[in-house]
C-alpha cells in the first residue's frame, strides 16, 4: 500500500515537472477560483462579526432637546426602563457626547474647537435585552417616544441592521455563485492538462495494460496529479488570502475608524481554511479521475 501510494506520488510529480507549462496555469486556475471563494467568506465572516459588534452596543437612541427640563428627561427615562424588552439605559451628556466625538474622530476634533457652542444632545443609549426582540413593539415604542416632550429624535438601529444582514446574505450567495463557476472552469482545466500528460505517456500506459497492471494501479499516478494541482492551488490561495488582509488591516483601520477595528477584523475559521483546501484537493481528484476514466 505504502509502495503503491509512493509510486502514484513519485510519478504525478515527475508528470507535473514535464508538463510544468500546463500544470502552472492549472494551479493558477485552480488558485483564482479558491480566492474567490475564500474571499467573499472572509469579507461575509468579518461583516457578520461587526453587525455582532454593533448589535451589542447602544441600538435604540433617544436624543433630547437642549431645552428639556429635568422633569421631561425624567419622563423619558421612566418610559424607556419601564419597557420589559430594554436591558438597560445609558445617560450620555451632551459634555460626553463631545469628549466621545473627539475621541473616535481625532482628525476632526479641530472643527469642534470653532464651534459657537457644543453642537452634540444629550440622549439616552439603550441596551436591547435580545437580538430576537419583537420589532413592531420596539417601533410602537419609537413611535411614541417621539411624540414625548423635550425629545428632538429617536434613532432604531435595529431596521437598518437588519437591512445589513440581509445584504451579508446576498453578498455571500453571490461569492458562492461565481467561485461555484470559477471552481467549475478549474476542474475543467485539470482535466485537460491531466488528459495532456496521459497522452504524452500513451506508450507506457498501454504496455502497463499489456502485463495485465491493475487498473487502479494505472490511474492512480493521474488522479494524485490532479490531487497535487488541486491542493497546491488551494495553498495558494490562501497565502495569497492572508497576505492580502494584513496589507489591508492597517489602512481598512484608518479609514473606518470610529466604526471597524481593524484589529478586530480576522482572518478565516479553521473549518473554512480546511473547506478551502479539501475543496481543491477534490477539485483536483474529480478532474483527475475524469480524465482518466477513458482507461479501460
């Protein structure tokens, strides 16, 4: 067994390095269509882990009115604790509101300073108990809330949330959609070169089917190939992944600070990485025992 599997291995690489012309532009192939999909997984895993982010801090806000008195604040925060669906509820002052401002956007902190006065409300940021709250109660909520003395505005940021989410989902089937079409022209192109190495070996092939060598044992060479192209474009691929998000963290960071952590955004799950890989070794084995099954 283990002579047998050395023989396919030894041969599939002797193969590749003759046709090596062919073999590059398969694992290329093979590459693209796993950087794609590992891609849009990536993209989808660190979005649906920052609308996670942004779902456990403050999703319903209620600013007020610089000229609400104490007894209207008073009223607005009774009604707000006395929900059942509210975990709790965080007094923001205008003062805070500012220093907070100033903190997540240092670079334009300056334009606060020219301000006649402090442009920020003082709200109430509150904490939902679930992310499976009823939406109609906490609208009707909403809805009254805005009709409350002393309140300029209330902002839910569940509805737009869940438009995001939605969004995650179609980005997601889309990436899946066209690697499913990449990954298609892959096993396509292994194959073809595994067919080219076939012919190049005709002679040998048939004096091994001549001496009576088990099928199995004449195919196996082939099938390793496309096992090798497969898995090697699928290391590729992810190398190429991971470069590509620490070239991108820094400037992702700057660039959306305030509302991303760029240290937050991580790289694939273990079980994606491992999807990634035997998903180009099946791509690979697929094209390689396809090519081979006109042996008889």
């Amino acid at each position: 067994m283990i002579g047998g599997l050395k023989y396919f291995l030894s041969e599939a690489c002797l193969s590749l390095w003759r046709g090596r012309r062919s073999s590059v532009l398969s694992i290329l192939t093979i590459t693209i269509a796993l950087f794609v999909l590992g891609l849009f997984l990536l993209l989808s895993a660190n979005l649906e882990r920052t609308v996670s982010e942004w779902s456990r801090s403050a999703e319903f806000s209620v600013y007020l009115r610089d000229e609400a008195t104490p007894v209207e604040r008073g009223a607005v925060e009774r009604a707000l604790r006395a929900d059942a669906s509210i975990a709790g509820v965080d007094v923001v002052t205008k003062e805070a509101a500012l220093a907070r401002f100033r903190r997540d956007f240092p670079e334009l902190a300056p334009a606060t300073a020219g301000a006649p006065g402090n442009p920020f409300p003082a709200s109430f940021e509150v904490r939902l108990g679930s992310s499976a709250v009823n939406a109609s109660a906490l609208e009707t909520l909403a809805t009254r809330l805005r009709t409350m003395s002393g309140v300029a505005d209330v902002r839910y940021d569940r509805q737009w949330l869940d438009r995001f989410a939605s969004l995650i989902v179609f980005i997601r089937w889309a990436g899946l959609s066209l690697a499913a079409v990449l990954v298609l022209a892959a096993g396509l192109t292994v194959t073809n070169v595994v067919r080219l190495a076939l012919y190049a070996r005709r002679d040998e092939v048939e004096i091994m089917e001549l001496v009576g060598a088990p099928m199995s044992y004449i195919r196996g060479p082939f099938v390793c190939e496309g096992i090798i192209q497969g898995g090697s474009g699928a290391i590729l691929a992810l190398v190429l992944l991971r470069a590509g998000l620490d070239l991108a963290r820094p400037p992702l960071a700057a660039v959306a600070s305030g509302l991303v952590d760029g240290n937050a955004i991580q790289f694939l799950s273990a079980g994606a990485v491992a999807l990634i890989l035997l998903g180009g070794m099946l791509v690979g084995c697929v094209g390689g025992l396809v090519a081979a099954r006109r042996l008889r």
